[in-house]
C-alpha cells in the first residue's frame, strides 16, 4: 500500500509487515527509515530537525515518487516468488540520471532490505545498494588502511583508537549518503554491491542529498547534521605536548624555554595521570600544587593549557560511588559494571574501571559541574577528551547499556555524546570558543566543537602515508578540525638521525594541516602506569639541523594563520574543510579524484608532502582549469600538468593558484 502522510510532504510504503517512510530532509536531501510494523521516532542519530522545503509526492498503485529539489526518489513495488518488495532509486530530478539505487539480494529472497530478528523487537538489519564501475567511496570517517577510495573495502562500524567510525560516504558519482543509525556493524562496499549492516537495532535509517558540486554536498551536510563553530584565532597556532609532564614545574619549564627562544606557542598540555585517581577530574596537588598560579603565568605568556580528560572512574575516584548510585555510570547487560583495565596511583596493578554515561543528560551534568569546579573556574578553557570511544577492553560494546539504548544500537554516538556535554557547559558560562581535541567521533560531533586527532598511530613512513589519506578522509565526512601527533606516538628515538628526518618531513606537513600539534610517547619509554612520562619532545630534542627546518614551520605556521582562519569561517559558514582533497575544487578534472598524495589547504594551496625517507625531489599534480606558482620559486606551471618540483630537506612542494596572495615563502 502507498500512502501521502503529512500534508504531501511524505511518501509511506508498507509492504506486508514493513513500513517504509521517506521525507524531505533539507534542501536536495532525503531520509528514509523501514521498521517492522511502526517507525520508531526517538531512536538516537545524527540528523538535526530539517528546514522547510518545497516538495512534490505523486503516487500510482504500485509505484510513487518523491521530488525536492535535485533529488528525486522512485519507489516501485516488485513482484517475486516469495511476494512483493519496495525498492528506492534515488535520481537527479533535472536529468534523471541514477545516483543511487535500492538492489535485492536474491531474485527469490531477500529483498533489498532483511530484519533478522534477535528477539524483543531487535533484529540484524541489512540494507543493499547496487554497485557501480568506477564509482570511488571517500569519507566514512577514520582509518588506518592507508586508503583514500575506499571502494572495495570492509569497514567496522565502531569506535577504536585510531578508528573512527563516521558513517558519511562522499560518492565520486555526485551523492552523499548517512547511515543514521550508531549501531554496531560494518558496511561493505563490493564490487558486486554496498552493503551496510547493523548487528543488533529497530530500524534503518539512512539519508541521501546530491548537489552540482562536491562542495555543495558537503554543505547540505553539514546542514544536515549541524556546522562546526568558527575556530578561535589561538587555536590555529602551534600546540605543543608529550607524554607526558609530570609536574607543573616540568611544564612551565618548557614553556619558559619555548618564549626565551622566541618562539611562538598557542597550546601546552597535561596529560593524563595529573589526577590523584582516574575519574577524579581534577589536579593532583602534590605533582600540581598551584595552578592557579601556573595559569596566571601561562595567561601572561598568552598561552593556553589543555587538560586531559578521560571519561572513566577507577573505584578508588572520589566520585565513584556517587556517581553509581546515581545511575550515571555505564551499565552493562551482563556482569559487573567494568569495562577496562587501568593501573591507577597508590595501586600497585591493574584494577577494573567503568565509563560515565554521556547518553544521560545528568550524567553530562555532573561531569561538566566537576570540570567546571575543579578546571574551568580555574581559567582551563581547552578540553583534551582523550580514550572517547569509549577505550573498552575487551571490545564488546554489545555488552554496553546506556541511558540512550542498548549498546549495540547506540554504542557508536558516544565520542558525540561525551563532547556535548563540554559543548553544552561552555556555552553555558557564555563561552562560545569550544575546542575539544578528541581521540573519536561520530556524525554530528563537528558540530560541538570537535576537534579530531589520528590517535595512538606509528612512528614510520608508512604512518606518515596513511595520515595524509586519513585525514582527507575525515575533512570528506564532515570534521573540518583535525590533526596527527607530529612523529607519531608509539615511540620514536629522538637521537636517531633517521628518525629525525622523518620528525622533520611530519612537521613539513602538520604545519598546513587545521590544527598543528606535537605529541608522541618518545624513547626511552616506560611500562604504562603512573610514572610514566616518556623522552624528551620539545622542538629542540631533535639536534641542531632538525630545530632549523622545524623552527621555520613555526614561521610558516604563524604566517598562514590569516589564510587559515578565513577558510575556518568557510568551513563554518558553508561546511567545506579548509584540508580537502583536489577533486573539491576541480571536479571536473579526472586526474584529481585519483590524486591520494597531495591535498588543498582551501582554494589557493596545493601542498605535495615528502612521504619517503631521502627524497629530494616528487612529482606533482597540478589540476586544470588554472596556471599554478611554485612557492617558494615563483616558477609558474599551466594546470592539468604534472611537474617534478624540488624537496630540499628544508621544504616541501607548495604550489599557489595564480593570483593568489599567501604568505608561504619569507
């Protein structure tokens, strides 16, 4: 049966037992959810509430379609041996050319759409998408495969350091598509078909938008899921960090030595352990024991402290046992309430912990009204939320129960949740410049301000490589803020002349990436615990020749930092990325959707990062549509060209687009 709901505006389809809902959802956009018997409203996701738009529903007995905009829905009802199915093609209403289309799994059965129930109204959900030649799949959050297209792949839908799901797909056939659902699963995207899967939910979700531009879908997604707020102007310089500073004599001391070298120092950070217990949220006075002082000064020297943040309570916290009276503790479906190991102070091993719940509203509550007493009064206004995941072990977030749902169906909003409850305190107090440096995300987590980092990578080349291609990735599913720890973390010998090139060629890179931040667990390192604290990671820790190049990217930083925050006002206005891959901007230029080494830095930069050891020279892309000037040469390129540019060890290949006025060579 099809059905016109909602004064016109909706198309509803049920076939035997399954509803099929589909509506307007911002301009060119469409959501469609499918249930067993009802559509459940209030399951969590990562929509906003739409704007009104004009919209267009016609219906026959056995097909209907849906108009808004550029994007046209037809819905038909097949006929098979085993009875009739609803199948969706998604159009582009001018031309009708297919962007997207519903597809069976079997010609018998299933169709494009299979619940298998798990019993108690929950099921195994799978929904099936044709595939199509040469079709490239971009976005989808973070990952370590080194990949930019990621057709062909399988991914895990959940949250892991250095994984980060965010299920938006950037398509190079001219669609966006959500997966609005936070459940557990994976999507596999085969040559024979897309499939997305969630191992344990009520009903799919998912939204679709198309538009002329890449530019113009990331747009309506970003209106879509909410827009990240305007960058404040100190976040765009340099932030420095190691794992960690024990003390806060050891910090100021770096920083001391940071402003007597004259150089220039937005962010230093406390890492973890600078609390007496995990899950105390607060300084611990006898490694911390004025930092009411240590701010003041670290104010007069106009930098910034970030503190770290983990969002688990060791049973030793002086909030524990509130906290779990209170229902603000992550439950579990079966066993006790732990959910990871942790070696905390005064306890000689590792003791079980649990996770706040940021799904509940007063859970949010209680952790922002400690972190406002405790930091925030203080003057802290910079939040590392670091182990969002939530960082479980084992990882069997099916075990988790949250306030929101079960965690199989809701586990992956987390990293969201958790940051809007920093959000939602700042703007509280009236302070609208949230940055939260976070190790997860979801869709939506952009707009509470966060800011994603690649997690606990490696120390290699091959590290390197896959930042480039993670962080594309992450700019094409809606996060415009993010960054890398400079040499990575797991390890690093600041001694080591090879390793030092590397540290070099990294901060060459960080230095055009959104956010530009050093961190890393140097050698020697120590076994996890709280002495713990790591070698040395100052900008000066890597000899003479190394502080040369990396006290230049410090200038360069500083000079591109106009340039920078008039693309962060782009990315919060319109939702494009400041760091974008060159197809953005030159769509039409075949050449560029294959470019997985070289990225834009806004309109104006093409940056070529040095991705191996010894290299002195690279080859370039340049896109055409217009001439392009080497940086630091003023040789002038016609586009649609690849050139061989020089890569001193000093620098890298930078090009600018004719015309343009950016302050990249002294």
């Amino acid at each position: 049966m099809i059905s016109i709901r909602e004064d016109g505006r909706v198309l509803e389809v049920t076939v035997q037992h399954e509803i099929l809902r589909i509506e307007p959802w911002g301009a060119d956009s469409l959501r469609v959810r499918a249930a067993q018997h009802v559509i459940i409203d209030d399951i969590p996701g990562a929509l906003l509430p739409p704007k009104p738009v004009e919209v267009t529903v016609t219906a026959e007995e056995r097909s209907a379609r849906i108009v808004n905009g550029a994007l046209t829905a037809v819905v038909e009802i097949a006929d098979s041996d085993t009875g009739a199915s609803a199948l969706i093609r998604f159009v582009r209403s001018d031309t009708g050319e297919e962007l997207l289309a519903e597809e069976r799994a079997h010609f018998w059965w299933p169709g494009s759409r299979l619940f298998t129930s798990n019993g108690n109204g929950y099921a195994r959900l799978e929904q099936r998408f044709a595939a199509y030649d040469g079709e490239r799949l971009y976005g989808l959050g973070q990952h370590t495969h080194g990949r930019l297209d990621q057709k062909g792949m399988v991914l895990d839908l959940v949250q892991r350091n250095a994984e980060v799901t965010i299920p938006f797909m950037f398509s190079s056939r001219g669609y966006g598509f959500l997966w609005n659902l936070p459940a557990v699963g994976r999507v596999e995207l085969a040559d024979n078909g897309t499939r997305w899967v969630a191992d344990s939910a009520r009903q799919l979700d998912y939204w679709i938008t198309t538009a002329a531009t890449p530019a113009g879908i990331l747009t309506n997604y970003a209106d879509a899921t909410g827009h990240p707020p305007m960058l404040p102007d100190w976040a765009s310089g340099f932030w420095q960090s190691k794992l960690r500073y024990r003390t806060q004599d050891e910090l100021m001391s770096v920083v001391r030595e940071h402003k007597r070298r004259g150089l220039p120092m937005s962010v230093v950070v406390t890492d973890f352990f600078h609390w007496p217990h995990l899950g105390d949220w607060r300084f611990d006075e006898t490694e911390w024991p004025d930092p009411d002082g240590m701010l003041a000064e670290l104010d007069d020297l106009g930098v910034r402290l970030m503190v770290s943040i983990w969002p688990s309570v060791s049973p030793l916290s002086e909030n524990y046992h509130r906290m779990l009276d209170e229902g603000l503790l992550t439950a579990t479906e079966q066993g006790v309430p732990f959910h990871a190991p942790w070696k905390d102070k005064g306890f000689g091993t590792a003791m079980p912990v649990a996770f706040y719940d940021p799904t509940n509203p007063a859970a949010r509550a209680f952790i922002w009204a400690t972190v406002k007493r405790n930091y925030y009064d203080r003057g802290v206004r910079v939040w590392w939320l670091d182990a969002c995941e939530p960082e479980i072990q084992p990882g069997h977030p099916q075990n988790l129960r949250f306030h929101a749902g079960a965690g199989a169906e809701v586990a992956n909003l987390y990293p969201m949740a958790h940051a809007r409850a920093f959000h939602e305190g700042m703007l509280a107090q009236g302070d609208d410049e949230v940055v939260l440096l976070s190790r997860s995300a979801w869709a939506g987590s952009q707009r509470y301000g966060a800011a994603l980092w690649s997690g606990d990578i490696g120390v290699t080349w091959e590290s390197l490589r896959t930042q480039v291609r993670a962080g594309l990735n992450v700019a094409l599913s809606g996060i415009p803020w993010w960054t890398t720890d400079i040499g990575g973390f797991h390890g690093g010998d600041p001694e080591s002349p090879a390793y030092r090139e590397l540290v070099v060629r990294w901060f060459q890179y960080g230095v055009f990436c959104p956010l530009f931040r050093l961190h890393g667990h140097r050698d020697p390192r120590t076994p996890f615990g709280p002495e713990m604290e790591g070698g040395p990671n100052e900008v000066w820790s890597y000899g003479e020749q190394a502080y040369a190049s990396i006290t230049d990217c410090l200038r360069l930083r500083e000079r591109l930092r106009p340039y920078l925050h008039e693309q962060m006002r782009v990315a919060h206005e319109q939702g494009i990325p400041p760091m974008r891959p060159l197809f953005m901007d030159f769509p039409a230029d075949e050449r560029t959707w294959a470019v997985e080494d070289q990225f834009l830095l806004g309109p104006d930069v093409l940056v070529a990062p040095v991705l191996a050891p010894g290299m002195t020279e690279r080859t370039v892309y340049l896109p055409a549509g217009c001439e392009w000037t080497e940086a630091w040469t003023g040789a002038r390129h016609a586009g649609g060209t690849t050139v061989t540019a020089d890569a001193p060890a000093h620098r890298i290949p930078v090009f600018l687009r004719a015309g343009a006025d950016v302050p990249i060579a002294m």
